[in-house]
C-alpha cells in the first residue's frame, strides 16, 4: 500500500517537470547566411537589379527626358531598381514608341541604357564582362 501515495508522487512530480520545462520562452536565433558586403534584397525575387550599358547615363528628377538630370552614372554599375514607368517618346524620325524608364535611389533611367537582371550576382557577373571589353 506504501507504493502506490509513492508512485502517484512520482508520476505527479514528473509532470509538474514536463509542464514547466516546456513553458520556458523560445528564442528564435537568426542564422546569417550572408557574406560581408551582400545588401540583404540580393536574391530576394521580384528585386530587379540593372547594369548600365551607356559609357555615360543621365538620371533625370522623373521619367521623361525633358525632366532635369540629377546625376550620372556610368557604364558597368549596378544599382537596384526601386521602379517602372511606361511612357511614350518619339524618335528621331517622328515614330511614337513605347519605352520602360526604371527608377533608382538617384533617378529615373531609360531602358535603352540598362540591362535588366533577376538578381544582384548575375547583374554582377554581367557587369564585369561588359568591362572587361
């Protein structure tokens, strides 16, 4: 008769000790993947990275070249698009087309200056190439 007060008092112990290891706060840890230098939106999909092609490319205040230019930039950097804009210009010859201008940090670009990448390494790597000409 002894052992049965005994064994509910074990199993009653053992209890008490599951419930309360189990109540102890998670900390959820980061793990950083990243290298030194990586922005975190590198591979992030739907950020657009672009190479500028043009020796020399005028960022204008808006899209639309009779906006002001703000600053340049020049050929082989690569900058993250922060957005579109889809409007019509006429040539040279008077023909009305339909062009993409991609907007920066700096300015707005016209698409005929770019190359358009899925992410910052293949922008990188296109990059390179286009200055090893």
């Amino acid at each position: 008769m002894r052992s049965r007060p005994f064994l509910f008092g074990f199993f009653l112990l053992f209890a008490v000790s599951l419930l309360l290891s189990s109540c102890r706060r998670k900390v959820e840890g980061v793990i950083d993947f990243g290298l030194p230098g990586e922005e975190p939106l590198e591979y992030l999909p739907g950020v657009e990275w672009a190479v500028i092609m043009d020796p020399v490319a005028a960022f204008r205040e808006d899209a639309g070249f009779e906006n002001k230019v703000l600053q340049h930039a020049r050929r082989g950097d690569v900058l993250m698009v922060t957005g579109k804009k889809i409007s019509n210009i006429k040539d040279s010859d008077g023909t009305v087309r339909v062009v993409t201008w991609y907007g920066f940090d700096r300015g707005w670009l016209i698409e005929d200056s770019l190359a358009i990448y899925g992410n910052r390494m293949n922008a990188r790597a296109a990059a390179s190439k286009l200055l090893e000409r």
